[in-house]
C-alpha cells in the first residue's frame, strides 16, 4: 500500500459456494484502513470488482459441499482429472468494475477517524466499510440468462411450470430487474435491443388501457412480461437445454402443451444461480413474506406488517447485503409504496377503529400470484431456519448439552431429508450446509445459542438462562413457521 502497488482480496473471505455475497470479512480491509490512519498513505480507493459465470466450472464440488461432503483436498491428482475442463464449455465469464470508493472522504465524513482500534464506534464503522464495498460489487452484478431461468423455475408454488407461464415469469422478473437498472449480461443486452420494439409496443398498450407500467401491477401476465420473454426466449432455451441435458429439470410434452418440473434433488443447482440475482428481489420478497405472517389473524395496520418485515430482516442479516447507507424504515416505506402504487396492496379504514388503517391484499389474481412468488423467493431460507431451530430442540436440548458445529450440521442435514420427505419442508436446497451456518450465526447473535473453540472442534451449546426463563428456541422456530406459505 506504501509503495503504491494494487493489492487485490475478497472481502468474503473466500468463494461463495451458495452463488450470492456472503457477510464481509474484516481482516484485510482493517489493516488497509489502519495505513490511513497511520500516515503510511494519503488515501486508498476500493474498486468494488464483481466476477460472474454463466456455468460455474466447480459447480459439482460446490453442490457436494452445500450437501455435507467434506471439502476435497487440492492435490496433482486432482489436477490432472481437471484436463477435461480445457475441451468443455462453460459458457461466459463476467467482470465489472464498480465505482472507486475513496477511504479517505469515507474516514473524514465519519467522526471516527481519531478513536482507537478497539472502539465499538471504529468497529462498526469499518462494519459498515466492508458492507458498502459489497453492496458496490452487488451493484455491478449482472442479470444472465442462467439466473433468471433459476429463479423463474424455483419461484414455482405448483411442481410444474407450462413453457408459457415460464418464459412470462422471466419477462416479469426482467421487467423488475430491469426497474432497479441492473446491468444485463451481453446476451440478454443484445436480445432486448434485437426485440426492443415489441417491448415498446407493449409498454404502449398498457398506456393506451390507462394500466401502470410497474413490473409488480401485472406481474407475470402483463404484455411487457410477455414481450421481455419471448425476447429472451433463445438464451433461455440454452439454458433449459442444459439443464436437461444434467438432469437437473424434466420436460413432459403433452403434444400441446409442455411442462418443466425441477428434479427436486437438483434444485439445490439451480439455486446457486437463482442466488446471483436474489439481491434484486429480497426486498419485495421480504415485504410479501412478511405480509404473510402478519396476515394470518386478519389485515394487519402498518406497524405489525413493518414488525414483521423487520424480523424477517434482522433474522437474515447473514444471508443478503442490505445497502448500508439507508435504514430498515427507509427501505420498508419504499417497497411498501411500490406495492401499493402497483395496485398490489391497499389501504382500508378498520370498519371497527375509523382511526386505524389495515392494509389488504387486492382481490385479484394478479394480486395473489405475484405475493405468492415472491414469498417463493424466501421459502428456502424460512425453512432451513426452522429446520436449524428443530435440530437445535432435538439435538442440544439443555444447556448443559454440547455437539461439535460440524457433527450438528451433518445430523441437521440427515433430519432434513426425514423432514422432506413427510411433507414438513418442500425444498431440498433449505438443507444447505451454508444456510445452516449462517443460521447459527443469527441465532448466536440473537443470544440463543453459543459457539466455542475446543481443541480443534467448535461447540455449540445453548446459551445460559435463568431458572424461570422461557426457552426462547420453541418461540422462534414456531414464529419462522407462521411465513411458510399457506
């Protein structure tokens, strides 16, 4: 840094296996941020770099690993098998750079610039460093063909998607994509330029109907989702190819009508993919599960959906990259307007307190459907937090009761299966080994459980409480399963 050198890292801490941004480490970015303090350089600039593929070339070794394997050793025999890879294709590879962030204006604008190392008030603020640098790389992520495929055919309530349905339900989160100015890879770039006339004619129609244009007010069945679809309906036939082709999705041709269904021990494939964009839509996503939960004894006022949502927020701090410069109340208001403005949700006078507002869900098929995918979206993670909170009941009932973080993931997994298979979860992806971590990891910060190193192996125990105390883990898994879909 003294010498001027780039210095490249990875603010994760290493290659996400699940496809999406991981919590930042704050290690290196510590010790960079130390050299401003120390007078070792004037400034240094973060350049957020994102690097995507279209096919991941380890996928195989990742999807072993979310499943329990144990992570295979690199050795000269390892490498000698990966030849293969020299005549295969894997489609394309993306970098983008995001814009250069200076840590000097960061550290003048921050009051923090003269506290000691250890003070919480540096720490979070190097917290907050770390996450503004994720969230530039996030910025720069882009939209393929293999991404919107994935989610389309994950966000499916039913087992099975006609053609048609799916190639509108990846128009429509095009459309949505497309509403947060995300950067599309050059193959759907391309065919929305080549197709960009039925686009604009449809975009015209809705004028001409006096309909909103918001990718939420018709989700999946409005012209723009059709036209975005049918446009990107070469590249993503690419991709349904090699899906079959790994068997990871079935087809059935009823002669006039086709149907994919995931092969539900591949789903976990595809949702690697589905993860790279999911930071585009947990927003809606969170807001529509939470609607819901809190729906479940009638309408809810504002305060009890914004509750809602925010539990489901704070619950999953681990799994998305929140924009550290706004607040969970700013975030919240605008989605929920967008909703609203969408014609999505409504507000209504209590008809027994005139003074109290209850928002509804609109009475319409669009309505119903477009909450119903997107609380799709968050399905997964609902459940492989129950299942974490299940196995937290089962495995370590007392807090005199310890299990080895390794031994409780590999025994949580095999529960899941057994749980999959009576009906209580419906996706296979929820037993991720990566879910369960950062599961743990919510549940230690709320004060539930505890981790501690012995020897080599992490224990996890259940946190200390007082004789009269109520467990607090019941509550919690019984409260994750108030979101599971109806």
């Amino acid at each position: 840094v003294r010498e001027g050198f780039w210095v490249e890292f990875f603010p994760e801490g290493g290659r996400s296996r699940s496809g999406k941004m991981l919590p930042p480490k704050l290690g290196m970015l510590s010790i960079i941020l130390d050299a401003i303090r120390s007078g070792t350089t004037q400034d240094v600039k973060l350049v957020p770099i994102y690097v995507g593929y279209e096919q991941v070339i380890e996928e195989r070794s990742y999807i072993a690993e979310l499943s329990g394997a144990e992570k295979e050793r690199e050795g000269i025999t390892g490498l000698l098998k990966t030849t293969k890879v020299l005549w295969s294709r894997y489609g394309r590879l993306y970098v983008s750079f995001g814009e250069p962030l200076s840590v000097r204006d960061a550290l003048d604008d921050s009051g923090v610039a003269d506290l000691p190392s250890d003070h919480p008030d540096f720490q979070e603020w190097v917290r907050r460093m770390g996450y503004r640098v994720l969230d530039g790389i996030q910025q720069e992520a882009l939209v393929t063909p293999s991404a919107v495929t994935s989610m389309a055919l994950l966000m499916s309530v039913k087992r099975g998607v006609h053609r048609e349905e799916l190639i509108r339900r990846i128009g429509f989160i095009l459309a949505l994509t497309s509403s947060k100015k995300a950067p599309l890879s050059k193959t759907l770039e391309h065919a929305m330029k080549l197709h960009r006339q039925p686009i604009v004619e449809a975009s015209e129609q809705l004028d001409e109907e006096g309909l909103s244009r918001l990718p939420l007010a018709l989700g999946q069945t409005g012209p723009v989702a059709e036209a975005r679809g049918m446009a990107a309906v070469d590249a993503v036939d690419e991709v349904l190819h090699r899906y079959i082709e790994g068997k990871h999705l079935a087809s059935h041709d009823f002669g006039n009508a086709i149907v994919y269904t995931v092969v539900p021990e591949r789903r976990i494939h595809l949702d690697y993919y589905k993860n790279n964009i999911v930071h585009l839509v947990s927003p809606e996503a969170i807001l529509a599960t939470a609607y819901f939960g809190a729906s479940r004894h009638g309408a809810p006022d504002d305060g009890t959906l914004r509750t809602a949502a925010y539990f489901l927020s704070v619950t999953f701090k681990y799994e998305f990259v929140y924009n550290p410069d706004g607040t969970f109340d700013e975030l919240f208001d605008s989605i929920l307007d967008s909703y609203f403005e969408a014609g999505i949700l409504l507000r209504r006078v209590d008809p027994h307190d005139a003074s109290v507002d209850r928002i509804v869900l609109a009475d319409t098929a669009v309505a119903r459907e477009t909450m119903a995918l997107l609380h799709e979206v968050l399905q997964p993670w609902l459940e492989s937090y129950w299942l974490l909170t299940t196995g937290i009941r089962e495995l370590i009932p007392g807090t005199t009761d310890s299990m080895s973080v390794k031994d409780f993931i590999r025994e949580t997994q095999k529960m899941a299966q057994h749980r999959y298979q009576v009906g209580d979860v419906r996706c296979t992806e929820a037993a991720s080994s990566i879910n369960f971590k950062h599961a743990i990891g919510a549940i230690e910060s709320l004060g539930y459980i505890v981790q501690r190193q012995e020897g080599r192996d992490r224990l996890l125990t259940r946190a200390p409480r007082g004789e009269n105390d109520v467990d607090p883990i019941p509550a919690l898994a019984e409260r994750l399963r108030t979101f599971f879909s109806h």
